[in-house]
C-alpha cells in the first residue's frame, strides 16, 4: 500500500521521529500536534481555548497541505495535561466542528511539559 508523508511549513515542524502526518489508504494521519507557533517554535497561549485553537489552526494546515480539511476528519485524540480543562477546551472545539463533529476521546497527557496544556491527533479522510 503506498503512503506519502505529509509536511508544510504552516505547522510546527515535527522532530525527525515523526512526521506530521501520513496519507495512506484513503486517510490522513495526523500525529498529535501541539499548539506550536510555526514562526517561533514555542507554544503559543496561555488559556487552554487559546491552546486549543493554536492546535486546531495547525492541523487545518497539515490537513490542507495532504489536500483534506477539518470538515473531513473523522476521529480524534485529544490529550489535556489537566482533565479539569475539559470545558474550556470543548468550548473552543464546537467553533471548529460546530456539526457533524468527528469521533473523539480523552486522554491524559504522561508527562508534564512547561506551558503545554493540550496535543491533539485526528484521521481524516483525504
């Protein structure tokens, strides 16, 4: 089965473990994505709503760059360093998927990482 490896510079570039996402099989894999500024590097917000859209905005461009969109995703992980931001980031996500919203579930995140409230992975269709 074919793959490509999806990369755009409109995301935060992933380490060389990793990439920002596969296309294969008629899905985009998208690898957790943090809110990472793609200018700086460093995550961008304080609030988990901010956190949360900074994800979003980078996997709207992952997924752009593998000729998908938000409107095709179909599964999601999220990953919340604290479970009791729970509504703050929900409020965020239904402007972003306000019908039809994908599958999705919750996660802890293992480690603590200075300033990171929030990673987030999706499948869509491409």
């Amino acid at each position: 089965m074919p793959r490509d490896i999806v990369f755009t510079s409109k995301a935060a570039k992933p380490s060389p473990t990793y990439s920002q996402a596969v296309k294969a099989a008629g899905l985009v894999f998208v690898s957790g994505t943090a809110p990472t500024d793609p200018a700086t590097g460093q995550i961008k917000g304080t609030t988990i709503q901010e956190q949360t859209r900074q994800c979003l905005t980078n996997i709207a461009a992952i997924l752009e760059a593998a000729g998908s969109s938000l409107d095709k995703v179909v599964s999601a992980t999220v990953i919340l360093a604290d479970e009791d931001e729970f509504a703050g980031m929900n409020e965020e996500w239904v402007r972003w998927f306000p019908t039809d919203p994908p599958a999705r579930q919750g996660a802890k995140l293992p480690v603590r990482i200075s300033g990171l409230k929030i990673s987030v992975a999706v499948i869509a269709e491409a």
